[in-house]
C-alpha cells in the first residue's frame, strides 16, 4: 500500500437526497440537522410518501467519513475508506463511485443489503439523515487492514461508529492498532445526539486515543454541558493536539497546541449542508 494521508472509517451509504418542504419534516416528527436510525422499512415508507408528492430522489455514494475522503482526495490529498457493504447492485456502485472519485476502496463486503441514508434538504438547506445501516452495521476486526493504517498518517473516524456494539468492538481494536504503530487519530463528533448517545464513551476515546478533534458548536456543547465557546475549545485542547470547532455562519475556530486562530466564514448561498 502507498503511503497514504488518511485512513477514514465510517459507515458506507448510498445517500438518496430528496428537497422538501419543511412542512414534509414537521408532518414526521424529523428535526433538521439530526441523523435517525430507521429501518428499511420505515425508509420505504418516507420513499413512498416523496413520490406521492411527485418529490424527486436523486442518487450518490455517501456517509459522513466516505464524504471527508473524497473531500480530501479532491484537494490532492491521498485517501483510502473502509466500510462494510453488501455484494448487491449498490455495492458495487458504491465501490465504483469512491473509485472513481479518488479515494482508495478498502471495503468489506457481507450478504445483505447496502446501507442507505434519505437525506431530506429542507428550504434553508439543512438536513435530515433517515439511515438505514444494513451491511455497514457489520463491520468486523477483518475489514479494517492494519497495514493501511500503517502507511497512513492519521487513522480518521466518526462517532456514528458506536451506533451498534459489532462496529464499536472492531473501531476499538483498529485505535489499538494506531495506537501501537504511532498513527495520529482524528475524530468526527458527527452529530449533537449521537454525542447524546455517547457522552462517555467519548470523553475516553478523546482523552486516550485522539490527536485531533472536529466538531460544530452544538456537538461540543453536548458533550462538556457547557454553552460557552471558549470553555468548550480550552476542555478540549487539554485533551487533544488540535481542535476543530465550526461556527455555522460565523466562521470557526482551530485551536493547535494551545494556539487558537478564528478563521473567518465565506459568504455564500446554502442550497445543502449535506456532508458540510
């Protein structure tokens, strides 16, 4: 294997995104900006309702860690991405597409279904993520090549991993790994109730494994019970090289080695802050 920039882990998901009106949202009880675990049949139940409303879906490869690679990938950097999907049709689209787009596809496979996320873009452009795990649920020790983390500089993963005990078990494992070859670890908070989820769990991972942090202003506010921005940054500059707090509209802050520098937003038009 190359060397490589980063090694992310997540979940692979083929995102099925769909504009609505917020009224689709409120009429579901579905807040924006959140991530919800829904089955396969529930999700179907959202798909039927778009195409009674004659709503579009349109088709991508996806999920929050496989987004970051490509991002990466497209500013030159050198990606690979691990994930389990199924060995069905949107597999192997999958694997085409991160291919495609310049990322390393590590991926593992199973019998069962690839995992999907309907992203509903309310008129604002926020997001509501109804995700079907499936295959990616299944992740095991195997699927995460040790030798790939030994040629990269940091090992990126996101908290949507703790989701399910299997994927825990197995990120745990490939953190030992890291841990032991001197990789760096970098960390997505990912989403204020997956922090909900597991507050405890990730104070550990940031104050044992992390070297580096990213996260919006709420994630962080859920996890230190804190709704002061720079108390947030100096908690988590104790425990990590760098931190990476984004302020929305407002720009952000990166605070490295106990240096902390404002970097100022870009005045655009929000159409989509999927994968943002």
């Amino acid at each position: 294997m190359e060397n490589l920039d980063v090694y992310g882990v997540c979940n692979p998901l083929i995102d099925l995104l769909s504009h609505v009106p917020d009224s689709f949202l409120t009429e579901r009880g579905l807040n924006k900006n959140s991530m919800n675990l829904i089955t396969l049949e529930e999700q179907q139940t959202f798909l039927l309702a778009l195409a009674a409303g004659k709503i579009s879906v349109e088709f991508a490869a996806g999920g929050s860690g496989a987004n970051t690679m490509i991002g990466i990938a497209q500013l030159g950097g050198r990606t690979a991405f691990s994930g389990k999907i199924g060995r069905d049709e949107h597999g192997k689209i999958y694997r085409e597409k991160l291919e495609d787009l310049g990322v390393n596809a590590v991926l593992g496979e199973g019998d069962g279904t690839t995992g999907s996320s309907l992203i509903l873009v309310s008129e604002d452009g926020s997001r509501a993520m109804n995700t079907y795990l499936g295959m990616s649920q299944e992740l095991q020790v195997p699927d995460i090549d040790p030798e790939v983390i030994q040629a990269s500089k940091y090992l990126y993963l996101t908290g949507y991993l703790w989701d399910t005990e299997v994927q825990k078990k197995t990120v745990i494992n490939a953190l030992d790994e890291a841990k032991k070859r001197e990789i760096k670890v970098a960390l997505s908070l990912s989403d204020p109730f997956c922090v909900n989820r597991h507050k405890d769990d990730f104070k550990k991972l940031l104050q044992g494994y992390v070297s580096m942090v990213f996260c919006n202003q709420e994630e962080a506010f859920s996890l230190l019970d804190t709704t002061v921005t720079q108390e947030a940054v100096e908690i988590l500059s104790q425990w990590t090289e760098t931190v990476v707090l984004t302020l929305g509209s407002n720009g952000a802050l990166i605070s490295h080695l106990g240096q902390t520098f404002y970097i100022d937003p870009s005045q655009i038009c929000v159409e989509d802050t999927t994968g943002a």
